[in-house]
C-alpha cells in the first residue's frame, strides 16, 4: 500500500464502547496528525507526533487518546464519546526535515465516526 | 490568531472554462506557507500547490496556478481548462510552523459539463 491508510473507514459506537482508529503512513515520513473534521467547520488539528513525541493535543478533551507506537502508525482511542464527537477524522503525515513542523502534511482518507 | 477566509461557499465552472477560488488571511507572521488542498468526495485530501511566503513568484502546478498577494494577505487558485475531475472540495489552509495549521472552510466546486 501507498500513501497514508486508515481504518476504518466507517464506525458507529454507542456512547459507552470503547474503539479504537488506526492510521498508517507508507511515505518515510517522521510526524503524523490526527484532525477532526465536522461539517461546515474548518479543520481542527487534534495532536500532533513528531519522532513519535507528542507535541501537540489543543486541547481535546481526555475521552481521545493518542498513541504513536512508532514512526509509522498512529492511533487514536476513544471511550464514552458523545454524540457531538460525531464526525470525519483524518489522519496526516509529513515529514519534519527541519523539526518545525512546516512540511506539506499528506492526508488519509478518513473514518467517519457516528456516536450513537 | 491566525484564521482563514474562503468566502465562496460554492462555485461552479463549465468544463474547460477557467476558475478562481479565493482565499485570505490573517497573521502577523513574516514567514509562513500556504496550501491548497483538495478533497473529492471520495474523501482523501490531497495536497494541490503549496507557496512559501518568501518566494515572490506564484507557484504553478500543470493546471493549477496561485495568485499570492502577501501584503493583501490573498491567496487565490485559478484553475485553468477544468475538468470534470477537479469537481471537490477545495480547502485553503495556511501554516506558520510548530503545528500551527490552519484550515479555511472549503469552497465546494461543481463542474458542469
């Protein structure tokens, strides 16, 4: 595979389960994102790993919760979400040559995620 | 805070017509770097052309093209010859660094054959 993969593609969940995204990137590259995408909304940036430390979390509230295993995988767990967390999240990936965070990021194509 | 500006909600072109999405922002960073991406309804975002705020001359990828005025803090995509296969979302995002991205929310074009 190419590219940035994520899975799955689709997920509904009641607001009790407890689920988990996965998000791999095939590129080499050293920093990986996870953003939150609901409609008419701008994108917003949830964490950010680079070298897999995160760097960044905006924010976002404790029921997400990232992980980084390594250069190439990213997770985001989820438990007791509510309906309001309903919505498309992406993951990215790019690579940090100059530790700034400036490169072009490369998106995945998403899992729609429906709280129930 | 930076925030980003895509006032066209909609837009729609004839195939093989010319397009402009427009986009502004706002920061008070000397140094930054702008994006156009594009996401078909399939969902994937995929990146289109990217400027940096240093460079003077406006970055051209094949059918797409940018007009960077920095001091009026514009950023536009013009789509030359479109096809039906530029038919998506268009997002405009800008980035100044450490993270800090951030996203326009989208111009939806239709291309009408």
């Amino acid at each position: 595979e190419t590219g940035v993969t994520q899975t799955p593609r689709h997920l509904v969940m009641g607001m009790t389960n407890k689920k988990s995204l996965k998000c791999e990137q095939h590129l080499g590259h050293n920093a990986m994102y996870w953003y939150k995408q609901s409609a008419k909304k701008p994108l917003e940036l949830m964490f950010v790993y680079s070298l897999e430390e995160r760097v960044e979390n905006n924010s976002v509230p404790s029921r997400f919760s990232p992980e980084c295993p390594n250069s190439s995988h990213l997770f985001l767990h989820l438990h007791t979400l509510q309906p309001e967390d309903s919505a498309l999240y992406l993951c990215a990936s790019s690579q940090d040559r100059l530790f700034r965070l400036t490169d072009t990021q490369y998106f995945g194509p998403g899992t729609r995620l429906t709280v129930l | 805070a930076q925030t980003v500006t895509q006032s066209q909600p909609e837009m729609s072109v004839q195939e093989a017509e010319t397009v402009t999405l427009s986009c502004t922002y706002d920061t008070s960073e000397s140094d930054y770097y702008l994006f156009w991406y594009k996401q078909p309804p399939s969902r994937q975002m995929i990146l289109v052309i990217r400027q940096e705020a240093y460079k003077q001359q406006n970055a051209t990828e094949n059918r797409f093209s940018v007009n960077f005025q920095k001091a009026a803090k514009s950023f536009s995509l013009k789509i030359s010859d479109s096809q039906l296969g530029d038919a998506a979302m268009y997002f405009c995002a800008y980035m100044a660094g450490a993270n800090n991205l951030f996203f326009g929310t989208g111009t939806r074009l239709t291309v009408i054959p």
